[in-house]
C-alpha cells in the first residue's frame, strides 16, 4: 500500500517538512484568517499522516482513502490546536489522525451492527458492572435481562454484536453526571499505544499528582485494570475511582 510514489494526487517523495519555528509562524498567520498559511501548514504536515498510515499497512484498504482520512484528522488537530499548552503539533495530532482512521475503519467493517443494538449492549455492560459490585460474583445474562427489562436472547444477540472492535473512546451511557466510556468497561491486557503515550510525556506530567492519584492512574492505563479492580486493590468504591481518575487526569493535561 505504502509504495505508491502518488497518493491522491500527491507525489509523496516531494512532500516538505517544516519546522518546529515554520510552524509557529504558520500558525500565527492562520490565527489572523490567513487561508494560504493555513493550506501550507497543512500540506507541510502531510508526511505525518504518511508516516501514520504504515500503522494499517496489513488491513488491506485503499492507501488513498486512509490518506484522505488521515488529511481530515490534521485538519480537526489544526483546527482545535492550542499553542498556549505548549506541546508540539506533532504530538498533539498524531493520536488525533489516529483516532479518525480507526473510526473509518470501524465504521466500514464487513459486519455491521446497528446503534440500537451497541447501545443495547454498552447498557448490558453497566448494568453487569453494577450488580457485580453489588453482588460480588459476575451476573447472568438472566439477570442482566432482567434489570434491563429485556429477553435473554436480545442481552446476548447485543453482547455477541460487540466482540468486534469498538472504539474506546465511545461513551457507553450517561446517567446524569460525567458519560462512561467503553475503555472503563474493560481491561486492557497489551498496550498498543505505548509508542506515542511515551512521546507526550506522561510520566513527567504523572509526577505532579500525589502518591494515590498516581498508583491509580498507573493500574489503569499501565497495568490495564478495570476501575472495579483498582477499587478492591485500594479499598475504595469505583465511584471513588472513578473521580479521582478523572481529576487526576484534568490536573495532568494541563503539563501536556
């Protein structure tokens, strides 16, 4: 895929690369309506999209159509950049190209299942969460349905439907205060992000918490538990958890 020299029209082997100090000129320039500055910061920054598409060489998708995936998340990363952060664009739109690829490769898989259906199933996820909490042993889907007010077979057809890829990001449900995630659902058991997490500095940012924020953070995003599973490890509810993971993560982004 990646050894076209021509991808959209573009010839690859001639895109330039600008620098840190081009940049920031660039972007003063966008800043003040400046249209030109905002096509060659973007064309400036193609090579990054390119370097990003060798992630999803073996998918067996259109390299032109990644490219103009990944183009609209550089353009979303320029669009809500923020220079007062003080963090290199770069860093800052990688994960964001990411993000957008994978959305398009979620949403054009060969199985499709419907809304109705995946919120069917994140629902199922809470309630499981919940009564597992309340109970102390996992739950049947029996008893899953029933809390639902659903049939047994529709709590599994929506569990099954979602053995396919998701995307972490995606909220699983609101129930009156901050939205819960599909990666608060689930245990990461390898991490295969580890290459850019490292590149925004996390661990330094991770310094700025106190002792118990960090051992938190660390077992969620470094040893993959669940929030459930950090709460019985240190003796607090997930509630509990849950807000000082959130606050934890506020304080952090503002050294990132």
């Amino acid at each position: 895929m990646l050894n076209k020299v021509e991808i959209c029209g573009v010839n690859t082997s001639k895109l330039p690369t600008l620098s840190e100090e081009e940049k920031k000129v660039l972007f003063e320039r966008i800043q003040q309506g400046d249209k030109e500055a905002r096509q060659e910061f973007i064309y400036g920054n193609l090579r990054l999209v390119l370097s990003i598409l060798q992630r999803f060489h073996n998918r067996g998708e259109s390299a032109d159509d990644l490219f103009q995936i990944g183009c609209i998340g550089l353009i979303k990363a320029l669009d809500n950049f923020d220079t007062s952060h003080d963090v290199k664009f770069s860093t800052y739109a990688v994960p964001m190209i990411i993000g957008e690829i994978r959305r398009y490769l979620r949403d054009n898989n060969a199985i499709r299942v419907s809304r109705s259906i995946r919120d069917t199933a994140y629902k199922a996820l809470a309630v499981k969460e919940k009564l597992t909490a309340k109970s102390g042993r996992e739950p049947t889907v029996e008893e899953i349905a029933k809390e639902l007010e659903l049939s047994k077979e529709a709590v599994s057809l929506a569990l099954d439907a979602i053995l396919d890829p998701v995307s972490l990001q995606e909220p699983v449900y609101h129930d009156g205060g901050d939205a819960v995630f599909v990666m608060d659902q689930v245990k990461d058991e390898k991490n295969q992000d580890e290459s850019w997490i490292e590149k925004i500095s996390l661990m330094e940012a991770m310094k700025k918490l106190g002792e118990r924020e960090q051992h938190i953070l660390k077992l969620r995003f470094f040893e993959g538990k669940t929030q459930m599973e950090v709460a019985g490890e240190i003796g607090i509810s997930q509630a509990q958890v849950s807000r000082l993971e959130k606050n934890a993560l506020t304080h952090m982004r503002k050294y990132l």
